[in-house]
C-alpha cells in the first residue's frame, strides 16, 4: 500500500489565487513528521514546511499552511496568494516514528502546480 | 542554497562503468542520506549514514554502495551500471539521530544527475 498519496497529478491556479495540493498519509506509528518539499524546473528539492503528529496547531511558514487532519490522515499544503515563481513539483514526504535510527523520508509521487499569469 | 554540496552536477557514462558520487553534508549534520529519483520509480531512500556508520537501507541495489567519511562527506558508488540506473541522485543531511522535539529537517543538495547511455 502506499504510504503517501498524491491524487492530483497535475494543478493549475490563477495568479494571487490560494491553491490546495492534497496529501494522504498511511502509517501505524504514532509518532510521525510530515514535510513539503518544492522541486522546480532546475531539479533542487527545497523545504517547505513541517507539521508533527503531535502539534496541535497547523504548520504555517509565510504563504505556506499545512491543513492537518490527523483522523482523516491528510495533511494538505496551501499556498496563499499564488506567485508565477510558485510554479513547481509539490513534494508530500513522512517520516516514521521519532525515536529510534531510522530517519528516512517516504515521497508521494508529486504534483506538478502551474501559477497562470 | 541548502549547505549540502553535490558533485558533479551532471554524469554520463557507459554501460557497464563505474562511478562515483560526492556529497558534503552542511555544517553540523551528522546524518547524510541519499535518494534516487527517477521517472518510473519516484524518489526512494536509498541508504543513510550517520557519523561515519551505516544506520539504514532501503531500495539500494547490490551494485550500489555508500560510505561516510570521518569528515562527514559522503561518497555514493555505482558500479555494473544499466540503463535503468540513469536519474536524479540526492544526497541530504540533518542534524543528528537525537533532537528535542520531532522535525528533523533534510536539507537537500543540488542533486547529480546520471545518464547512462
């Protein structure tokens, strides 16, 4: 089974709009990070945000919030007011228990969000 | 730019040849990682090192071998290379095994892109 879901292949948003790229989790562990990476054209994977599953309060970094819904497992990234420099491959990646040697990050497939001028 | 350095940038080779990768982790992180991304199969952990030893594996084939320096570098060897081998190699670092609280953060470098031909 797969560990992260990305359902949207690809996205398409209007400059200054909000954007959503969904992000499905699986895992049995209670103890578990989430990130968002940005991959643009170039090839660089450039962090974006973190929420833990334990934090209360969603993850917010400038234009970037993590809507966190731990009992329907999703942690859906929103990007505010849309800029054209936005247009990039949206990572969704967990990483599994907190403790421990294992720090390894499982990727989501991606999606690819084009900002429209 | 993260801090994690990548060389080289881009490599084409032959068949059947070996090469080498390099990564220097940024400063202060003792764990490095490196991850393959390529078309057909996303991005995938290959192994982790932290402080010089080996602490996790995932999807590495028996080709493929890492090491980690005492000056933290990392080196990612390829050798018997096919086809198939030829992506996007990542190699990231994050601070240490044990942090307060839960985000551990991989910083990612520039990535070498390998085409085997």
């Amino acid at each position: 089974a797969q560990k992260i879901t990305q359902t949207q292949p690809g996205m398409f948003v209007q400059e200054k709009e909000a954007v959503t790229l969904d992000c499905t989790y699986d895992t049995s562990d209670q103890s578990y990070g989430l990130f968002w990476y940005k991959q643009p054209s170039s090839g660089e994977m450039i962090f974006l945000i973190y929420q833990g599953s334990y934090d209360e309060q969603n993850a917010t970094e400038g234009r970037y919030s993590l809507n966190f819904q731990k009992a329907r497992k999703s942690a859906n990234l929103v990007i505010s007011a849309s800029q054209l420099g936005d247009s990039a491959m949206y990572f969704c990646a967990m990483r599994e228990g907190l403790s421990g040697s294992a720090r390894q990050l499982t990727f989501g497939s991606g999606t690819q969000l084009t900002v429209l001028p | 730019d993260s801090g994690v350095t990548q060389t080289p940038k881009h490599l084409i080779t032959a068949t059947g040849q070996r090469v080498t990768l390099r990564c220097s982790p940024r400063s202060g992180d003792l764990s490095v990682y490196w991850y393959q991304q390529s078309l057909d199969q996303g991005l995938q952990f290959l192994i982790q090192y932290y402080n010089g030893e080996e602490r996790a594996k995932g999807n590495i084939l028996e080709r493929f071998s890492a090491q980690q320096f005492p000056d933290l570098h990392s080196e990612l060897n390829l050798s018997s290379l096919e086809l198939g081998d030829s992506a996007l190699y990542f190699c990231a670092s994050s601070v240490a095994l044990r942090t307060s609280g839960g985000q551990e953060t991989q910083y990612f470098g520039p990535g070498t892109r390998l085409l085997v031909l």
